[in-house]
C-alpha cells in the first residue's frame, strides 16, 4: 500500500470521527488533536479504526509517533 492510499485510508476514518473538519487544511507536522480539535478518546478512537482497516497494530509505545498527519502517514507506511 501507497502512501497515497493510506492517506486516503486516514482521511476517511478522521472524517468519521471529525465530520466538520478541513481535512486538506491539516499540516502534515501539525498534532492532529489540536488541528482537529478532538480528544484522547477520539485520537484512541482513530488508533483502533486504523488498526482494523490496515490490519496492523499500532502499540500505546508507538502513539506518539502517529500525532501528526506526517507521522502517521510514515509510520503507517513502515508497517503495512
């Protein structure tokens, strides 16, 4: 899987779970809870939706990782 397709993959959850954001609008070094403005339950909430979709798993190690758009996008490529 491509970059390009796990974004979309990220993208898609993150619309999910915050419906009323700019998501073209995030900064790929921005920390996705401020950008989007949610909480820890809703960053959990994107870790395990992530984690079913893409098959991988993403330990509580790891989150800090997976912050940002770039982050997540990079890790998740190493892993999938």
């Amino acid at each position: 899987m491509n970059e390009d397709e796990i974004r979309q993959h990220v993208f898609q959850i993150l619309h999910r779970i915050a419906p009323e954001a700019d998501l073209g609008e995030i900064d790929a070094a921005q920390n996705l809870r401020e950008a989007l403005d949610i909480d820890s339950f809703d960053f959990l909430n994107l870790i395990i939706a992530l984690q079913e979709k893409l098959g991988v798993s993403i330990p509580e190690s790891d989150y800090r990782l997976v912050q940002t758009l770039g982050g997540m996008i990079a890790y998740l490529s190493k892993t999938v």
